[in-house]
C-alpha cells in the first residue's frame, strides 16, 4: 500500500512539473485577441493597394520607428504596398497637436491609419491546483483513499505580467473608426517584441475582416 511519504513524495514532483509547464507555457505565449470591432461601414471599404499609415502612440522613438516600421512590412506583405510609417510624414514636434498632424496625413495621401497604444500593464496572479493530474484523480476510489489521507495541498500560484494594448484602424477621409481590437501579451520579453507580434496578428485580422482584400 502506498504509504503518505510516498503520496506527498509523488505530489511534490507533481507541483513542480505543473508549476515548470505552467511557467513555460506563460513565457510561450503571444498575444491574444481577447476582444474586436467592427463597424458596419466598414464592409464596404478596403485598404489594398491604398495609402495607409502606421501610428504607434509612444513617447520611445526608438519604438515607435521600429513598431511602424514592422507594421509597413507586414501591410506590404498583406496586399498593401502604400503602407508608410507615420514618423517619415509628420514632423515630431506636430505629432500630438491633431490640427496640425491632420494636414500631414492629408497631404501624404493617406487613406487609413492603423493606430497603436499600449493601455496598461498589469501584474496578474492565478491559483491553479496541482493535483488533478494526478493518478489518483482519475477514479473515484483511487481519489478516495488518496482524499483522506493526503496532507494539504497548496497549489500552484503565479504572478505575470499582462501587456494590454488597443489597436485602432480609421478612416482618414471619413475620419472615422472602422475596425478596433484589444490584444493581451504574458510575460512580454520587451516592447519591440510585443509590438511586432501584435502587428502581425492586427494585419491578419484586417484581412480576415475584409479590410485588406486583394484586387
């Protein structure tokens, strides 16, 4: 018969496996759509083969070049080769005056505008139980000779942090909203790295919304 050193032996490397996957797992994983917009309008409008201007909305330059950058390269890939980088057309000292960026906008012939902000960032902690996996979970009566007499178990708790950041396409003639999409990043190593994952998927959203179609 198994012995309780030997259950809470069993446990212990249990708790360890699942606090290394789960840890793992957050370390892994990218950024997540966790909510979108679409407006009606927007069916009928598509950016292909059009001007649209890359906006990330940062007082880094550094990361703001590299974001729009990284959003040019994948609206050219995607079918729009017009893509310019908002920091090439308006001068930085107009950026956040909107009266005066909006005639550099204008003036360059851009159509849309994808927008870029990150919201917050959030430390998050999650309790997850260690023990379900476990063989003795998998039957009634192997939980239940294992429930009574198996010591407390406490879990497995664990802190991340989560990156939220809002994506906005508008119309520039209409001046209007057309597309909005909140992403969330665990654990992100670095900003550019967040940045260039979220553009990727923004643009895939984009053509899956029909805002990028091929002519």
């Amino acid at each position: 018969m198994t012995t309780i050193m030997e259950r809470t032996r069993t446990r212990a490397v249990t708790l360890t496996a699942a606090a290394t996957l789960s840890l793992s797992a957050a370390l892994l994983a990218g950024p997540k759509f966790v909510s979108t917009w679409k407006a009606p309008e927007a069916a009928g409008t598509s950016f292909a083969g059009r001007k649209v201007a890359a906006l990330i909305i940062s007082d880094d330059q550094n990361l703001r070049v590299s974001g729009e950058e990284a959003l040019v390269r994948e609206l050219a890939g995607a079918g729009v080769p017009g893509g310019i980088a908002s920091y090439r057309i308006v001068p930085r000292e107009e950026l956040k005056d909107p009266e005066k960026a909006r005639k550099w906008y204008e003036k360059a012939g851009a159509e849309g505008v994808v927008a870029m902000r990150l919201v917050k960032a959030d430390k998050r902690t999650t309790w997850e139980p260690s023990t379900w996996s476990t063989p003795y979970y998998s039957t009634l009566w192997g939980y239940y000779g294992y429930g009574w007499g198996a010591v407390y178990d406490p879990g497995v708790t664990r802190t991340d942090t989560v990156a939220v950041v809002e994506t906005l396409i508008f119309s520039v003639p209409q001046n209007k909203l057309l597309w909005a999409g909140v992403t969330e990043s665990t654990n992100p190593k670095d900003a550019p790295r967040i940045i260039k994952d979220i553009v990727a998927g923004t643009v895939k959203e984009m053509t899956k919304q029909g805002l990028i179609r091929r002519k």
